[in-house]
C-alpha cells in the first residue's frame, strides 16, 4: 500500500479514538502554541499519510479563520481577565500580555480542532465508519444498520425535497421576493418530508426484518474492518505528535 | 401427511387500533411448488395476510390475532424471530426502500451476515452463485441507488433467493415498474420459478401483467373463494365518448429546455383543444415530467412559446400532497384566491369535497387527495390539467374512480393530459396520445390507429392493453 493511502485505510475507530484523545488533551492547554503546533503537524501529516485534495480543505478553511478571527478579537476586547503586563493601549482600549495569550490560544485551538475534524471527515468512508463501530467498539447492530438505511435515504429525500419545491413554485410559494417570507415557508415543506420518510422508515425496517434482520449481535462480517500494525504506528505517531506539542507548548510559554 | 406448507384455520386479524377485523375466519391452505396469488383491491388485508405468513405480524403491530397459522407443519408462534425468514424470503413493492447498504454485493452480504452461522467463505459462493444462476453477475460491485426499478426489484429478489427459501413472497412487486420492464420481470421470475422449483405467492390488484402465470388465485376481498389458472383480465372501462370541441385552448410550440447545459426537451410542439384527454407516454426518463412542469411554468423554457386561454395549466404530482400548503381541506381549495365564493362552492360540490372540508388534507384517503389538488387548480383558474402517473399502483376501483373524474372534468371543458405507463386506461380514456422518447415528441396518433402498432409500442417501453392484444390484427 502506497504511504499516501494510510490515512484513508486507517481503521476508521481507532482513527476516531485518536482524534477524540487529542481533542479532549488539547482542550486543557491554554498557550498559544500546543494548539499552533498540533495544527502545523496535523497538516505535513496529512501531507505524508493522505493524498488530500488540498483545494477542498482550503475552503472549508475559509469559515473556520473567520471564526478564528471572530474568536480573537472578542477575546481581546471583551476579556475578563486584563491583569499582566500592558502590550499596547489604544484610545482607552488596552491590552495585556495575557489577554494577548488566551485570545491566540482559543483562536489557534479553533484551527487545530478543525484541522483534526476535517482530518478525520476528508479520509474516512462513512460506511466504513459506521461497520466499523459496530465490529470494533461493539455498537449495536439495531443503531449501525439503522445510521445506515438513513445515509442510502439521502439521496431520495433530496429529490423529493426538489419535488415538493417544485410542486409549491405552482401554489406561488417560494418566489417569494421577501427572503423571511422564504424562510417562513421551510415550514411546509417540512411535514410532507416528515410524513413521508415515516412511511418509508416503516417499509425498510420490514424489509430488513423478512431478511432475518433482528438486531442481535452479528458474529461472522463478510467484510471485516482489519485492525493491523499500520494503524497501531499512526495512532502512535499521532500521539507522540499530541504530547511533543504539549511539552513544546509548556515549555515556551 | 398433506403437501400443504402454509396453513390458515379459522384466522382473524384485527389492527390495535381498528374495532372491526380487517378479516374474520380465513381457511386455506398452500402446497409446495404452486404459484398462489393473494388478489383483491386496496386496503382489503391481503398485505396482512402475507405479513402473517412471513411472521412480520402481529408481533410489529400488536395486531390481535384469531385462528391458527400453521407454517411447514409447525405452530407459526413457535419460530423464533428470524427463523422463518430463511425458509419464507419476501420482496416487497417499492424499490426505493428496501435496502440498507450502498452496493449490490455488501446489500447480500448483510442478509447471509443475519442468520449468523455462515462462514466468509460460504457467504462468498453463495453470492456467486446467486448471482449467476439469476444473471445479475455483471451488477455484483454496482451501486444500488443507480440501478433503474426494474433491476433493483431484481437485486431484492436476488437478496430473499440468497437463503434458498422455500417460499418467495412478492407485495406488489409490479406496482413501481414500467409496464414492459414489469412483462420482463414476471418472465424472468417464471424461468426462475421453474428451475427451482419454489412455492411462490403474490399479492397483487391486477393481474393483467401476469398473463397465465399464477395457478390459483385466493379471492381476498369477502368470501377468500379460490380459483385454479385464474386469467388476467384488464380494468373494464366503460365506453367514453369525446367532448372535444373545436377551440384550442393551449399551445405549446417548439419548446425546448437545458438545464445545466443539458438538453432536456427538443423543439416540443403540442396543441390542446378544449374538453380533450390526450395520453403523453414513453420510457422512464425521455422527458415526460419535464415537458408537463416546463408547460405549467415550473420550469423555465430555453425556446418556443407557451399559449393559454387564461392561467397556465394545473400541475397534479404523482403524490398529491406535495402539493398541499395549509392544514385544512377547504383553505387549500382557497389558497390562491383566484375564484369568487360561488366558484368555490361550486367546485367543491362538484369534485365531492363538502363532507372532507374541514380534514386535514394529509388525513384524507388517496383518491380525495387528487380531488382536493384537481379543486386547488381549478380555483386557480387553470384551462388545462396535467397529471403526472396518476395510475401507477392504483387498483380497479381507483382507475375507475379516477375515470370518471376526468370524464367529468373533460365535460366541463377543462383540457387534460396525462402521463401514464398504462396503456389500458390509456385507452379508455384518450382522445389522442402522444409519444415521446429521448426528449423529442415522437409522434401524435388518435386512440383508433395506435394499438395495434406492437414495435412502436415496445419500443417507447409500453404493452398494448391486454383485451385488445389478440384481436389487434
């Protein structure tokens, strides 16, 4: 296997123990730089382990550095706690070198977060995922299949959203020109879909009891989710990433 | 001992909450190896009846059940859940919801991966070997969601045939196909039938696609009287005679449409005349829904011009209440307030919808749902009426029903057109038909010169009606 392909053959619930780890560590770290570091190292590992389509994640990007930037601005106005050194004052606004440090922690805090989820959403295959929960960490075969039926349900409930929308151009709702009256009408469109997806909710989950489905658990997988070395040495890898950025942060702030 | 595998004495069933039985003291019995069909309209328990029989009921839906089922000699109670399931494999009707996983293969692994008890390597033979003994080999890796009706009705017989069932149950397993691709898939289910030698029962409203291939028919409706190589018969319309007058009242000229950079419609002329019923058939996906919401101004047309005496046509979906907007019967009649009291009133004693005015349109049967659409559009003021596959899964009755609604609506002077697969109602009730095929109209012929053209018809995926197959020529 090419090493540009690891990432995306990880075993999605380990891949996921590790990004749920990380965050919960990161989360007790309030300088500036575990989180800038783990985000930097988030993205040459992705660099190395995945063959990541660098356009996509460039825009979703996008609103989390608004977000970021959001985070760090009220954090430096709106700061509860203004004791320590003052950086510099501006028509009666100042700020300290604390206040200074909390705001670049929780704005770079967003990035690294964001980095991991996008880490985690970009490379794993949702089926995947889910078979895998249910093989590795034991989840119940009644909630897998049923996460499962509702992802094959996307698509057609697309469409029938497109259908009621066009139905409704008929009746004159939805050309509205004001956009709350547009808003407003979500509201119609809704309990068709509702009505609807009970009814088909019901007729899958008969069609899967008359093939002997009955939620117990299941013993032999015809397409098991290996569990190898490959994915010991990235989580591995991904943790000593984590504790270095917490060492590297402690040390230098 | 008797041959019979499936056993009713005396079986009543009523839902929690019904007060009445949907059926009281049912008997009959099942022998291997036939072909059974449960035959009977809408709503008259025979879905029940087969739910009964893979054990899906009464335990998912606390029905209250009488009498006695007896399943390959055993007491039906006796099974554990999931255990007849192997012996008793059904398909139900709508493709669109029975399965769970994205492909083929992984949709047959999760059946095997239910009982179990087989091995990765058995699981592998067996979807092979199913697979090639149904001629699905070539679909084995092929998304599911991609497949046309027609084959992911195929792709869930494949999943119940997996186990090796002894009985295939089918609900209406016609009901969403097209009708040449519905012929296509009884005659695939025959040879299947004949080289495995299973029991198979159908529930079913009509039979006019079937042709000879049921050996017994249970008559569910009243008295569950049986009949040995029950023949199909089509729906029998009553003779119409046209109320088309001279006045054109629509004109749709050289319509075409892109959408996306995709030529959907090309150059679509059509001229509707006052009081006409005109048929626009044609395979799934050539364009047929497409011209009807270009021409009712859903969608915007690329070229040509649209004429109308008055509003643009009335659009009826194939699910009427996408349409509905309000929670009451009668403001939905009065939604747009184009029509004066009077006019109301008047359409809503005609279309019968005095007695259901105060319901909440969702609660109202099928049937009352078109009517209360066809009421909204008619308040509108719209001349034409477009309906889209208002036959598909509507047994006898509905058709007629619907029948007469569009006579009567035709009488009045309203214009109709109608997409249908359905070439017997078609028949009945068309002043002209309309083909189209791959976006472009492919021809206009009046309903005495069209049914016997066989090539033109199969080749726009269509059946000629079945009372009128023979004696075309």
């Amino acid at each position: 296997m090419p090493i540009k392909m690891w990432l995306h053959d990880m075993n999605p619930s380990m891949k996921f123990i590790v990004v749920i780890v990380s965050m919960l560590t990161l989360a007790w770290f309030f300088n500036p730089w575990t989180p800038f570091l783990f985000f930097i190292g988030i993205i040459l590992f992705q660099a190395v382990f995945s063959q990541l389509n660098w356009r996509l994640w460039g825009l979703l990007m996008i609103p989390i550095a608004f977000t970021a930037i959001g985070y760090l601005w009220t954090t430096i106005v709106f700061a509860a706690d203004t004791s320590g050194e003052i950086l510099f004052s501006w028509n009666g606004w100042t700020v300290t070198d604390q206040q200074w440090e909390t705001s670049l922690s929780l704005a770079f805090r967003v990035f690294a977060f964001s980095a991991m989820s996008f880490m985690f959403a970009l490379t794993t295959d949702p089926v995947k995922f889910v078979m895998s929960l249910m093989q590795q960490l034991r989840l119940s075969p009644k909630l897998a299949y049923g996460v499962m039926v509702g992802y094959q349900f996307l698509p057609v409930v697309k469409e029938e959203f497109t259908q009621i929308r066009h139905s409704h151009r008929l009746r004159g709702i939805g050309a509205e020109k004001q956009k709350w009256k547009r808003i407003v009408g979500i509201k119609r469109l809704v309990i068709p879909l509702l009505s609807s997806a009970v009814r088909r909710a019901e007729r899958a989950a008969f069609a899967m009891e008359a093939r002997g489905f009955t939620g117990e658990k299941r013993e032999v997988f015809y397409e098991p989710i290996s569990l190898n070395i490959r994915d010991g040495l990235l989580s591995v890898l991904l943790l000593i990433l984590l504790i270095g950025c917490c060492l590297a942060g402690w040390r230098l702030s | 001992m008797s041959n019979s595998i499936i056993d009713f004495n005396e079986v009543s069933f009523r839902f929690p909450e019904d007060l009445t039985p949907i059926f009281t003291g049912v008997s009959f019995s099942i022998d291997a190896g036939e072909r059974i069909v449960l035959f009977g309209p809408s709503g008259c328990g025979k879905s029940t009846l087969l739910h009964l029989m893979n054990r899906l009921y009464p335990s998912n839906c606390d029905g209250i059940l009488d009498g006695s089922i007896t399943l390959f000699h055993k007491d039906a109670v006796s099974f554990k859940p999931g255990e007849i399931n192997q012996k008793i494999a059904t398909v139900f009707q709508d493709p669109e919801s029975q399965f769970c996983m994205p492909t083929v293969e992984q949709e047959m692994a999760f059946t095997l991966e239910n009982f179990g008890h087989i091995s990765r390597l058995e699981m592998e033979s067996r979807i092979t070997n199913t697979l090639s003994t149904l001629g699905l080999t070539h679909l084995r890796k092929a998304t599911i969601q991609t497949l046309s009706g027609g084959m992911k009705q195929r792709v869930a017989t494949a999943c119940a045939l997996l186990m090796e069932p002894e009985v295939l149950l089918l609900d209406e397993p016609l009901a969403h196909l097209d009708p040449l691709t519905a012929r296509q898939y009884v005659e695939w289910l025959n040879e299947l039938q004949v080289s495995k030698s299973m029991t198979i029962v159908v529930v079913e409203h009509r039979l006019d696609l079937w042709g000879t291939f049921f050996t017994r028919a249970i008559h569910v409706s009243g008295s569950f009287l049986t009949e040995d190589n029950p023949v199909s018969s089509a729906v029998a319309f009553p003779k119409r005679s046209s109320s088309m007058e001279e006045e054109v009242i629509f004109e749709a000229h050289q319509i075409s449409i892109s959408i996306n950079n995709q030529r959907l419609l090309q150059n679509i002329s059509m001229q509707l005349h006052r009081g006409e019923i005109a048929v626009l058939a044609g395979p799934n996906g050539c364009g047929k829904s497409t011209f009807l919401k270009t021409i009712c101004g859903i969608y915007n047309k690329s070229e040509g011009s649209i004429n109308c005496v008055g509003h643009l046509p009335g659009y009826v979906p194939q699910s009427p209440e996408h349409l509905f907007v309000t929670q009451r019967v009668s403001d939905e009649i009065r939604f747009s307030n184009h029509s004066s009291n009077e006019q109301i009133s008047d359409i809503m004693e005609r279309l019968l919808l005095d007695e259901i005015q105060d319901a909440h349109p969702f609660s109202v049967s099928h049937g009352q749902k078109r009517r209360v659409v066809i009421g909204a559009m008619l308040a509108d003021q719209r001349p034409v009426l477009l309906l889209d596959e208002p036959t598909s899964g509507q047994d006898e009755s509905a058709l007629l029903e619907l029948f007469y609604l569009l006579d009567l609506q035709a009488k009045e002077g309203i214009s109709i057109l109608i997409v249908t697969h359905d070439m017997s109602f078609a028949k009945a009730i068309a002043d002209t038909i309309y083909l189209m095929k791959d976006g472009e109209l492919t021809g206009r012929f009046d309903t005495y010169h069209f049914w016997n053209q066989t090539a033109l018809l199969s080749d726009h995926q269509l059946v000629a009606p079945v009372g009128d197959y023979s004696y075309a020529y």
